[in-house]
C-alpha cells in the first residue's frame, strides 16, 4: 500500500462517509483517482468494507468487560469463533501470546449481564477458567491503526 493510499484510508476511518472529492482535495487527487483507488483496494481486500458505528450507550449497552479465557488444551480459533459467536454480548474476541489463550470483550446493558455472558463463557467445554476486568472508563479510543490516520 502506497502513501497516498495510506492517506485515503486514513481519511476513511475518520470519516467513512466521507465523497470522493472531500477525500481527494485533502489529499492531493481528483476524485476519480479516488474511485478508482478505493475500488482497488477494495477488489484486493485492502478495504473489506464499510460501516456505522453506533455509542454503545444509545443502544443501552452501559457496562464493558474483557474477559481473559483460558481454554483446556489446544483449542483452533475458529473454535473460539464458534462457540463465542453465539454469545450476543461478545463484541470482540482475539487470540493472544501469555498465559491466557484469547480476550474476549463483552458489552451488556447491566453488571447482571455481564455476570450472565461470563457464565456462559465459562460453562463452554474447552474453556478451563476465566478472569474478568470491568472496564470503568475509556481514555484513548482509536478506531484504526494511528499510522493510518489522515492528514491534518
């Protein structure tokens, strides 16, 4: 991925209803270029597609925990996916070097919620024991990767 690229998809997680031509004047090009730069990336799976993002709150979702699983064995990833996909309050799931074998980060509209999800997660097969931090407030929030973030 190229500079300008970079800067394109920058401009797109700050703001990705952003025309092409706001994109294109902030970053040097026509908005045709632009077009045709973004469906490249796109056709490449450099972008994999857009979205809204909603405050959590609005839709009643007050408490956030992360939940550090620890599973029996080996378990693959696409495991984790399965079993913690059916889990609606399980906003994110990665997999992770160190003791614990992947963070799961839950979103619920109560601690009681919180309480129910963390049950759940832990009464699954493959997981062994889980350890749980409630997240009291947000400092830094970053969308992206900050070296893709656009120019100023």
């Amino acid at each position: 991925m190229d500079d300008l690229n970079r800067q394109i998809v920058g401009y797109l997680l700050r703001d990705g209803r952003a025309t092409f031509q706001e994109i294109g004047t902030a970053v040097g090009l026509s908005a045709p270029a632009v077009k045709r730069r973004v469906d490249r990336m796109r056709a490449r799976g450099e972008i994999s597609g857009f979205t809204a993002v909603v405050d959590p709150h609005v839709l009643g979702w007050e408490i956030e925990a992360y939940v550090e699983i620890f599973c029996r064995g080996n378990v693959p990833p696409d495991a984790l996916a399965r079993d913690l996909g059916e889990i609606p309050e399980v906003v994110e799931v990665v997999t992770v070097t160190g003791d614990a074998d992947a963070f799961v980060r839950l979103t619920a509209a109560s601690m009681a919620g919180i309480e129910a999800s963390v049950e759940r997660i832990r009464a699954l097969p493959r997981v062994e024991r889980t350890r749980t931090s409630v997240v009291m407030s947000r400092v830094i929030d970053r969308p992206a990767h900050p070296g893709a973030r656009a120019p100023r």
